[in-house]
C-alpha cells in the first residue's frame, strides 16, 4: 500500500507521514526532496510552480514509489498533491493501492504556522496561490490539522487500516 500525505504547505505533512509510516512500520519519503533546485529556486523566490514545473517532480515521486513497493512493500509519502490531475499521476496503477490523506486547515492557521517555520525554501507569500490551485480529494481520508498530532495520526491510521481491510484481494 501507498500513502500520499497531501496539503497545502505547512499542513503538517512530513510530520504527520513520518507518525503514520512508523505506526505503519513503512518507509516514509518526503516530496520536497525530489523537487529540483530550479523549483525550489523558484518558490523561494516566491514564484508559484506551474504545471510544467510539477510535471517531472511528481513522475520522479511515482517513479520512486513503484521502485520501492515492486517488492510488496508499503511506503508513505508527502507531497502537496494539489489537484486531481497530479493526484492521478501519483495513483499509477492499480489504482486502489495508493490512499491519500488530506490534512485539511483553514488559511489563517496555516499562515500562523509558515511564519513560525525556519530554514524551509518555501516561501510563505506563496500560501494563498496553493489555495487557490487547490482541488479537494472526493476520495481521500480528511482529517483536520487542528487537532492534536497523535489524534490526528489515530484517526488517519485507523481509517486507512478499514480500508485495507475492505480491499478486494489481488
């Protein structure tokens, strides 16, 4: 099984993939290494990525997570997965072994949280465009980044467990 940890910036998602994959006893990979340094340049600056620019960061992301489950191992992965068309990329096939889980907050708490954040190449102005390109998941496990980081961990972990449960037998 894969898991995409996806929101906006300043979600919580590295932390919250990193609780998840250990109670999962998985792999966890963080998105952002796999952005070049032309994005990363880019976002610093505070110019948002376009779809040319996320094109190849997430083919590089599904390459990876197909290398490192060929085996029947599971892994989870953050990335901000904002639209339904780069949710799809990240979906590959079959399909129903990738879940995502969306950390959902509203704007002025995540604002709260990127001003806080240190020694990230993201810049904080670049908040509302990722708002705004913003498709939420019909499909995805949606839990809310206000509540407590363990309790949020439990809920995903406890709704991705009943999913596997249900999932037909390949």
């Amino acid at each position: 099984m894969i898991v995409v940890v996806m929101g906006v910036s300043g979600c919580g998602k590295s932390t919250v993939g990193r609780m998840i994959a250990e109670r999962l006893g998985c792999a966890f990979r963080d998105g952002d290494e796999f952005h070049s340094e032309a994005n990363r340049a880019k976002m610093h600056a505070g110019i948002p990525l376009d779809d040319d620019d996320r094109k190849p960061w997430l083919e590089t992301i599904r390459t990876y997570m197909d290398e490192t489950t060929a085996g029947g191992r599971s892994l989870v992965v953050a990335c901000s997965a904002l639209k339904e068309r780069y949710r799809d990329v990240l979906r590959g096939a079959p399909s129903d072994s990738t879940a995502f889980v969306y950390l959902k907050g509203d704007f002025e708490l995540l604002q709260n949280r990127l001003a806080a954040r240190k020694d990230h190449f993201f810049n904080p102005a670049l908040l509302r465009s990722q708002f705004d390109a913003l498709e939420e998941p019909a499909d995805a496990i949606v839990v809310d980044i206000a509540l407590p980081p363990q309790t949020l961990v439990q809920q995903a972990v406890e709704q991705l467990q009943a999913r596997m449960a249900h999932r037909p037998a390949a």
